[in-house]
C-alpha cells in the first residue's frame, strides 16, 4: 500500500499559506471550507474532486487532537487524509490545480520527470 501512495514525485506541495495568515481558530468554520481539484481546468472546467472539510470523518480539530497523542505535529507539517471520489490517473503534462475555498490555490504539472 505504501508504494501505491509515496513514490517519487507523488505529493507534489505548492505553496501553502501560514497560519499566521489564516483567521484565527475560534473564528473559523473549517467544516465550511471547500477543497476542489481539477485537472486541465482550461479545457475541462469540472472539477475532478469536490467537497467541503465537513464531510471528512473527522473534523480538523479532531485529527489534530488524535495525532497529537501519537506525534509531535510541529509547523509546517502536512496532515494528509483520505480523499472524496473522484480519484483517477495523471498523464504526463497535465495540469493540476488545488484550490481550499478562495483562499489558496496549488498549481502543480505533470511532466514526469523524477
């Protein structure tokens, strides 16, 4: 399994906003924020992946206070989760763009390379 999911080039990160830039905790709905994916938006504007936070499993606050009985999460860690339907292959030079609300977008391409 783990193969499937961690090999070279496989979790590409753009750029990610601070939390120093985020809306501070008490004042945030997470479960309101809405995660779309899309893949060669230009030529095909539906988004691949969908969903709002709130229909994960666990709540942000949730899965912070699980691992953090486990590890230590320290700034800058990734949490990384399951994901809605809509999971499918990438062929070299395509375009993909991660947007959580309108807060963040992630641009990311193909090209595959190492």
């Amino acid at each position: 399994w783990d193969f499937a999911k961690g090999f070279d080039a496989s979790a590409p990160c753009g750029p990610i906003l601070p939390v120093s830039e985020m809306p501070s905790p008490g004042t945030m709905d997470w479960g309101k924020m809405k995660l779309r994916l899309t893949v060669n938006e230009d030529a095909n504007p539906i988004p691949k992946q969908e969903a709002l936070l709130s229909d994960m499993v666990w709540s942000v606050e949730e899965m912070k206070h699980i691992l953090n009985q486990y590890v230590r999460l320290q700034p800058g860690d990734l949490i990384m989760t399951g994901t809605p339907a809509g999971v499918g292959p990438l062929q070299i030079g395509d375009h993909v763009k991660i947007t959580c609300s309108s807060t963040s977008t992630t641009n990311n391409a193909n090209t595959g390379d190492d």
